[in-house]
C-alpha cells in the first residue's frame, strides 16, 4: 500500500495534498488507524479501506449526515456505512463457513458490544475531528476488532451515530478468512476481543480518557 501510495505522490507533482505515513512495524490495523487518525489535520476524518471496496461517492450521505447534526449543535459525530442491506445476497454467493463467521461476529456484537448498529465492521467511517480526537485516543483494541470498541465508546459517550447503506463489492486481496481452519481461529479471536471490551469497560480496567 506503501508503494502504491509513493507512486501516486510521485505522479502529482509531489504528491500534492497526499501525506504518507509508514510505520517501521505491523502494529495491526486497529494501531495502524489510531496513528493516522493521530496524525490527520482535518475537521472531518474519514476511514476508508485501501481496497476501494465501498463507493467512494457515498461518503456524500456520511458528510450531509455529519453536517446536520453540526447545524444541531452536536460537536462529536460519527457517520457509518452499512452493508447489512447487503447481507441476504452476500450469503448466497459466499462459503459456507463465511457466513457462519459473519452470523458469529454480529450475534456476539449484539450481545457484548451493540445492539443498535447493523454493520460495525465496514470500513467506511466518517468524524468530526472532535469524535475522532475523543475516541482514538481511549481506543484499546488494536487489531481488526477495534471498529467495535469504537462503536462501545461513541454510544457510551453519548456520541449520535448515523448508519447508511453504501454500495460495496468484495475485492480480490488480504482477507481475513483464507482457509476452512480460520473461521475457527478468528471466531476465537473475535469471541475475546468482544469480552475484552465489555468486561474491561464493565470494571474500570479501562477507561474512557476524554478530551475536554
């Protein structure tokens, strides 16, 4: 991604407005993310994967989303896409133990995490800069579950969450789920980070460090 990105720069003149930041070692995706979020100087932040698997021309719906509810006073934002309207479709084309997983993750979300948000994993997601300041710097979690956390911290913060359907295709690429034995291993995973959040959160283990 690195690369890509360097080429990129390269062909526009010096990169442009287009900033690089490269870390020495693999701090997974959820430390990858809070330190670009750290290091981003916009009032709004947007994540988006570098697959392009979500049409970036839907970030219109989080950005209006985001500046109704700023007209309303509200500071702390955050706007999400969704491909839950996507999943009965999803399972008809994908394995078997796929959707298992996907079935898996969003039972557990709902029982540990949240109960209100339909799709926390898709990484299309839009804050203003003082959401974004709040829940990073108190996010714990640093690999690919740290999207829940972040949803555990705005909705126990207070902080108005908008979700909105998105077109998103799968692209051919690094995926979580490779073989049969992943969907073990990663259900696994996923099991603990989802306890981890609740429980630390529950018994002060952690807190929630907020910005004034």
């Amino acid at each position: 991604t690195a690369g890509v990105a360097k080429r990129y720069m390269k062909k526009k003149s010096g990169g442009g407005r287009v900033r690089l930041l490269q870390l020495e070692q693999n701090v997974g995706k959820g430390g990858a993310v809070k330190r670009g979020v750290a290091a981003s100087l916009g009032h709004l932040v947007l994540m988006a994967d570098a697959d392009a698997a979500t049409e970036i021309e839907d970030l219109v719906l989080l950005h209006d989303s985001v500046k109704a509810l700023q007209a309303q006073g509200e500071k702390r934002v955050v706007a999400i896409g969704s491909r839950a309207h996507l999943r009965d479709s999803s399972v008809q084309v994908r394995a078997w133990y796929r959707t298992v997983l996907m079935y898996g993750f969003h039972f557990a979300v709902r029982i540990l995490c949240s109960s209100t948000v339909r799709d926390t994993q898709c990484g299309f997601k839009l804050f203003t800069r003082p959401a974004a300041d709040v829940l990073f710097s108190a996010l714990h979690l640093e690999r690919w579950a740290f999207d829940v956390e972040l949803i555990y911290l705005a909705e126990a913060l207070g902080i108005p969450i908008t979700e909105h359907d998105v077109r998103w295709e799968e692209v051919d690429g690094s995926k979580l789920i490779v073989t049969k034995w992943d969907v073990v291993t990663t259900s696994l995973y996923m099991a603990r980070d989802m306890l981890c959040v609740r429980l630390s959160y529950m018994f002060g283990v952690w807190n929630y460090d907020v910005k004034t």
